[in-house]
C-alpha cells in the first residue's frame, strides 16, 4: 500500500545553530578540515555512522542535543568562526587567471563529465576519471574560474564489492537517498521543478536537475527516476556503467543532449564545453543543431564554431575502454535527429568513423569528440603520445607526431587528500599558501625547512592509524560475515605500525597486473618473513562486474593472504572507496603501482601518496614517466619504461625487477637507521619528493593549464566566431567549403634546396618550390619547410617547420613560387620535406581540417 501525500521530515534546528545548513549544503566541507571537524565533534560515533555526510548526520542527531548545543558558547564561537570562513571563501570574487565571461554572472565554461568523486558521501564515480573530474572542479572554485559542470544523478551510483568466504568478489547495488545529502533539486521561480527531456527512440524522456555546491562552482545532475518516465526510462540513472550497450547509449544521449539543454533551462550559455571522456559527445551535435535552429547557420558554420569552442580530454590509452556502438543501434535513436542536422543518417555516422568510408565500422564516441573539438588533449605527455598513435587514423595524411592532441598532465587536489597531521606541518613550514597557491614551486621548496624529526614522526603515526583503521575495517568485514569470534579476533592484530607498509590500491584491470608480486610467491614470503627487514601489504580495489579476470586476481590475493605465513603481513581491504584510499595514501611508507607500459593513462593515486610523503615504486608509465629521473631520488622505478611485445615476457622481466627494488633498495633505504632511529636517506627522498613534485602535480596546476592552453582561445573562438550575427563563423564555413572541393589539385613541384650534399652548421640553407594552388590564393594556404634531423632509417629523429613566402618571382599559371630557408642547428644527418596546408585567420589549427599536402619524391 502506497501513501496519498509524502513528506521529507527535517531537524528542528534552533536559530543559533542555523549556520549548520550552509556548511552542510556545501561540499566545501570535503576540502575544509575546519568544517569537517565541527560536525565530527558534536558526535564522533554519530559522524561515522553518517559516513562523513553531514545532511545524514543532522538528519539523525537527536533533537535534544540541538537544543543543548545551542547554549553551548564554546561551540557556537567555533560554529560562527566556520560560517564566516564559507562567506569569505564564496564571496571571494578575485581569480588569479584573467577568464572572465562576455556577459556578467553567465560561466565561460561548462564541464561535462559522466562521473566526479567529490566526496565519499556522493557515490556518483566508480574510479580515477571521477576523482579527476571532483578535483577539476575544486581547483576551479578554489581559482575562481567561471566554470559549471553537468553530469548524471545515479540512483545507486557504482557498486558496492563484498566477498564470498573463498575471496570470490560479489556486487551489491545499494539505493542513493538524494533527500539525504548536500543536494537541492532546481526549481523555477513557480516553485516547480526545471526538467529537460530528450528523445529515446522516438519517446520522450524526461529529467528533473539536482543542483551540487562544490565550493564556488555548481554542479548539475539529470535525473530520469521520475514518475513521468516508463520504468525502462527511469533505469537510465540507475547506475553507473551499469546495463547493456543501449543503456549506455541512453545514459550518454542524456549526459551530452540533455546536459546542454538543462544549461539552457537554466539560464547558462557558457562560450567553452569541456567534454571529459567521450562520454558526453553528443553534447557537440546538440549545440550544432541549436545554432542551424536558431541562428539559422549552415551545418558546417555551426560545426566550425561548436568544434573551435569544445575542449576534450580523453583518459583512455586502451582501444577497449572507448565506447562503440553498432550502426543499427544508432539508426534506431539517431536517424530523426539525422535528419534534423540536415544530413544523410551515413554522413552522421561517418562522423564518429575513424575511416569515414567504412559503412561496416562501428561508431565511436571518441572520435566523435576528437572531430567536435579543436583541442584535444591526453592527461600525460606519455599518453598524449600514445593516443596521437591510437587516432592517427582520424588524420590519415599527418605523420603521427603532428596528429592535433597534445597533453595537460593531470594533478590532485591537495587539500582535499593531505592528511591533517601532515597539513598541519606544512602549515607551519610552507605557510598557508600550499593550499591557496598549490602549484606553486617557491612553497615547495619550504619543504626543505621541515626538520627530519618532525616529518618523520608525523609520518610514523599517520603509518600507526593506517594499520588501526586496517584492522578495525577487517574485523567489522569479518564480524558481518558472521565468522567465528576467535578470527575477529586475530583480525584486530594483523599488521605491524612499525614494519615497512606497502600499499597497492586500484581498479583490478588486468592491464594494472596486481598480480605482479604474485609470480614468485616464495620470493614474496621471504620478503614478508625477513627477520630484519619484514613488508607487509595492503591491498584494495574493484574488478569491472564482468571482468572475470580480474575477480581471478583478488581471489589469488585474498587466499594468499590466509597462508599461515602472510596472514598477518598481507590484507585485502574489500569495497575500496574514498575513505580506505585516503587512510592508504596517507599511511603507507610506499604506493606501488605496476601497470605495463605503456597502458596506464596518468595514475593519479600516487600523486596523493607523494602529497603525503609516500613514496613511489612504479614502472615508467603515466605521470611516473614525467615525475621519475635516474639519480633525482624521489622515489624508485620498476626498469626503464620498455615497452614489449611479448606480455608474458615482459611480465616475467618486470616481475623480477620488481622484487630487486623492494629486496635491494626499498627495505635497506627503509631499515637503515641512524643512532636517533630515522632513516634520513628514506626521509631525504620524502623531501625531495615534495619539493620537486608537490608544484607540479597539484590540480591547480591542471586547471591553469587547461585555462592558458585551451579554455581561453576555444571562448576567443566563441566571441570572434559569433560576432556580427555569425559572419565570421559564415566566412569560416564557406572557406572551408571552397577549401575541401579544390585541395584535390594542390600540388609542389620544382624544388631547389641548396647545392650539394653538405653544408655547415648555422648556414642558411635557401629553399624555393613552386606550389600549384587551383584558385585558391596565396593567404589561404601554408607552405613550410618540414626539417629535422634524421635517425639510422633515414627517418625524422626531431623536426620543426619554418613557414615559406611567396618570393614574387614568375610562374606558369596556376603556379606560385614560394621561398624559405632553414638552419641545421646540430651536425649530423639532416633532411627536409615540403608541406601544404590550410591557412586562415580564424581558424585555430591549421591540422584540424585534415588537409594536408607532402612534397613528393
């Protein structure tokens, strides 16, 4: 039996407690010590319970102590003290990057973003790229950048793991309570709830908004679980990389059509979409079809203005991990809107085609994204590599060194997993601006002033909660597993707080290969055996529902575990969540992370292990190939970066590395004591650590790059693109046109390039060809000079370009000549080519029209 009416019972809260609903409506308190703690003290169990999610935690505190806490002056001094801290932090108006919007009060950039892990209390993220995405917001709030960010509110987020008695992992779906967290739904004016609706298979779908505080930036989430919907339509926010192929179909039509339509319903015209992930690519063809709609553009001039003003990053180094779906598939949902944009359903497709000629090629939101953006980026300077490789198809003609995505190497939100104690020191050492100004280098080096002492004793005890909490966490997992009394037992004294403590914490991917130690499980029980230098190991982390290799390798972990010998050197720690990864990032004496090269896109974990002075054993991959340098001690390194083709070789190779470094350097950098009982090598790499790679790795950092590097010239491309009612965004259009129907023709003939076979170092080497331009003129193209020095292969070691004049001279017709030169910096084997491509003033990357011609031999 269902009731006639519901209602949403909230506490009573006396006046003088009523700055509790503001720090509790505002995620701020995730990143704000000051605030967490003044909930955690009003009931400590009770804060637990609450799981750190201060709406459950007033919702379930008893009315009586209300009352009593609003006579308590002490409490209500420290309460007025949190409050005037979120005004001053919300009021702040000044940013330190000049991105300002073209009209007052509207954001310059909306981020788009299937997932975000902002807090433990918001199960809306399953991994590394929700973490990254939370982090990208609270640096944009702590910057000030005029930024807005849309996503999905799930109803049972990601899952839950639990373990059956042999380690096998099982999955558990519990229910998300909106009404039970720092959420508000949107309402207009009228008091009724703003909703949106798409179109699913010819049926309409319809989206109420949560609105998420995450400091200064709000957060929007589209939620299908409304009566309004037929239940297979309310499942669309169910979960999180949850159903089939069509439901994830669904869930990115929403995020991507329905995400830039709830900004319009709510009065937001941002001038910059960020797409992270492929995720949310359809967000591109919605705005296209907005600007054709209502500004009656062309197809192609609202294609050219959309994909100047999008920036899109994507996370994925492995071809697996990009969504593709099945051209019949699409028909079905996208052959209306087809038509809508102007264009055969076939031309659509051909859009997310890596071949666009290929009917039988499946549709990838990936390379959706990449033809909708003109700044594509990898989230290290080792993945932009790799996905230059992995779409160079998309730009068949470039070589793979010039494909158009570059790399804004990820970083981590300091405040938010630097632990207290260790905050603490740095604010007395560093000064407060390691939170206020994170990425910057002159802070870092305060680093230096830290006495050994201090930092090692801080250290040590953040090691002594690490090993408590590992017990506790076991024995309540133990204890619901209604095992006997004398195992909770043991459970409580697994661990040692004073042996050195190895953490491994991830997604189970097979590629993260958790199961490196495991090769030679003799040479491990030593480790763990070793009566003066013992290991002990913390495993945690999820395998994907269906990956059955991956629940293979927690399983190998987990019974390990139980061998006699390792019982109380190893645990895994099941249901990784926020919470655990703090507690690991912060106590461990080392993060190992074993990924094969080169499949790991950044790895942004053992950045929140350096922030707290943990230190990294890792292959060369990721952010650990930018941060690592032979001789920089910082850290240590599993070989040097090979990459192999022969995996289980490689696995062998690395696996025995592996166990090198932790018997001969880890455990006796670790072990070896002065008379005071510190290691000082050990703490001298902490330091350096800190100082060399807290600036750079900090998300602040991130952000500011992606501010200098993309966000500012895509909203330039906004502003002159759509000024004069779209002129210049016609102009482009039709350039690009004309461009496309004679490129055909373009040809370079007659190169002269000096005399002879040698020349000196610093000589001006003159070069000149004629270039046949088939009615197009002389600006609308460049002409370079492509040079560098050569390999044993006769191939391009490094290159650079010079770019070519029209030298004036005569021609035959349709021919002009065109002059340059260049300068061999270095002896050596030197070559040079000719290239065409296109050129015009409001075009932002010459590469991005896929246009180009070589000179031919």
């Amino acid at each position: 039996m269902r009731p006639i009416r519901s209602y949403s019972v909230v506490p009573n809260i006396p006046d003088p407690l009523a700055p509790l609903r503001d720090l509790a409506a505002n995620y701020w308190f995730s990143w704000n010590d000051q605030i967490a703690d003044l909930f955690s003290q009003m009931d400590p169990d009770l804060w637990r319970r609450a799981k750190g999610n201060p709406v459950a935690f007033l919702n379930m505190f008893p009315q009586e102590e209300l009352l009593r806490l609003a006579g308590d002056e002490f409490f209500l001094e420290r309460l007025r003290e949190a409050h005037k801290a979120l005004k001053n932090y919300l009021g702040k108006t000044m940013s330190p990057l000049d991105l300002e919007p073209s009209r007052p009060g509207q954001p310059v950039v909306a981020y788009f973003s299937a997932e975000y892990g902002i807090d433990g209390s918001l199960p809306i993220y399953s991994g590394g790229l929700g973490i990254l995405a939370g982090d990208h917001l609270k640096s944009a709030s702590d910057l000030n950048i005029p930024l807005v960010a849309v996503g999905l509110a799930y109803k049972k987020g990601y899952f839950r793991q639990y373990l059956t008695p042999d380690g096998w992992q099982q999955e558990r779906y519990p229910t998300v309570d909106f009404e039970q967290l720092p959420v508000s739904l949107v309402r207009g004016e009228d008091g009724r709830e703003v909703r949106v609706s798409v179109d699913m298979e010819g049926r309409e779908c319809h989206a109420r908004i949560w609105r998420v505080d995450v400091g200064r930036v709000p957060l929007y989430l589209l939620d299908t679980n409304i009566p309004e919907n037929p239940q297979d339509l309310r499942e669309t926010t169910a979960q999180l990389y949850g159903g089939d192929w069509e439901m994830r179909l669904r869930q990115e039509i929403l995020l991507g059509i329905g995400g830039v339509r709830a900004l319009r319903a709510l009065g937001l015209a941002p001038e910059v979409i960020h797409m992270n992930e492929g995720h949310s690519a359809f967000a591109g063809v919605e705005r296209i079809r907005l600007l054709m709609r209502e500004e009656e553009l062309s197809f192609e001039a609202a294609m050219e203005l959309v994909a100047s003003s999008s920036v899109f990053t994507t996370h994925t180094p492995v071809p697996a991990g990009n969504d593709r779906f099945d051209p019949d598939l699409m028909q079905r949902y996208f052959e209306g809107y087809a038509r809508n944009l102007g264009l055969a359903f076939k031309v659509f497709l051909a859009l997310g085609r890596e071949n666009q000629r290929d009917d039988e090629e499946t549709f990838c939101m990936t390379v959706l994204a990449l033809r909708l953006s003109r700044n594509n980026n990898g989230v290290s300077r080792l993945h932009g590599k790799v996905s230059r490789e992995m779409w160079k198809q998309v730009w068949p003609s470039y070589p793979v060194e010039d494909v158009p995505i570059h790399a804004i190497t990820n970083g981590v939100h300091q405040p938010t997993f630097v632990a207290e104690d260790m905050a603490a020191l740095y604010d007395r050492y560093l000064g407060g601006n390691w939170r206020e100004d994170p990425d910057c280098a002159r802070v870092w080096k305060q680093a230096a002033n830290i006495p050994d002492a201090e930092l090692w004793r801080t250290h040590e005890r953040l090691r002594e909660r690490l090993v408590e909490f590992v017990r506790s966490r076991l024995a309540e997992t133990l204890a619901r597993r209604g095992v006997r009394s004398r195992e909770v037992e043991e459970a409580r004294e697994v661990l040692d707080p004073q042996v050195l403590t190895v953490c491994f914490a991830r997604r189970f991917a097979t590629y993260k290969r958790a199961n490196l130690l495991l090769r030679d499980v003799e040479r491990m029980r030593r480790l763990v055996t070793h009566p003066e230098r013992p290991m002990q190991f913390i495993f945690a982390g999820k395998a994907h529902p269906q990956d059955q290799e991956g629940k293979k390798l927690i399983q190998q972990l987990v019974q390990l575990a139980r061998d006699p010998d390792f019982r109380k050197r190893m645990v895994f720690l099941e249901d990784y969540d926020m919470e655990i990864a703090r507690f690991m990032v912060q106590g461990g004496d080392v993060w190992l992370n074993t990924p094969r090269v080169p499949l790991e896109a950044c790895g942004t974990s053992g950045m929140k292990a350096m922030v707290n002075g943990v230190l990294n054993v890792s292959t060369v991959d990721g952010w650990w190939a930018e941060a690592y340098e032979p001789g920089n001690q910082v850290g240590y390194a599993i070989g040097r970066g090979e990459i192999y083709e022969d995996w289980e070789y490689q696995d062998f190779v690395e696996g025995r590395t592996l166990y090198n470094v932790l018997e001969n350097h880890v455990a006796p950098d670790f072990y070896e004591r002065g008379h005071d009982n510190m290691p000082r090598g050990w703490i001298g790499r902490m330091r350096n650590a800190l100082e060399r790679l807290g600036p750079r790795f900090s998300s602040n950092r991130m952000v500011v790059d992606y501010v200098q590097e993309a966000y500012k010239q895509a909203a330039a491309n906004t502003r002159r693109l759509s000024a004069k009612n779209y002129a210049p965004a016609k102009e482009l259009a039709a350039w690009r046109m004309d461009m496309m129907t004679k490129w055909s023709e373009v040809r370079i003939r007659e190169i002269e390039a000096g005399k002879g076979e040698r020349i000196h170092v610093d000589e001006p080497l003159p070069v000149e060809a004629e270039v046949h331009l088939n009615g197009l003129r002389p600006e609308d193209v460049r002409v370079e000079i492509y040079a560098g020095t050569l390999n044993e292969d006769g191939e391009f070691r490094t290159r650079w370009t010079t770019l070519m004049s029209p030298s004036g001279k005569g021609a035959d017709e349709g021919w002009v000549r065109f002059a340059g030169e260049v300068r061999p910096s270095e002896s050596g084997r030197f070559g040079l080519s000719l290239r065409v491509l296109p050129n015009h003033p409001l075009l932002h990357d010459p590469h991005a029209l896929g246009l180009i011609r070589w000179a031919e031999e």
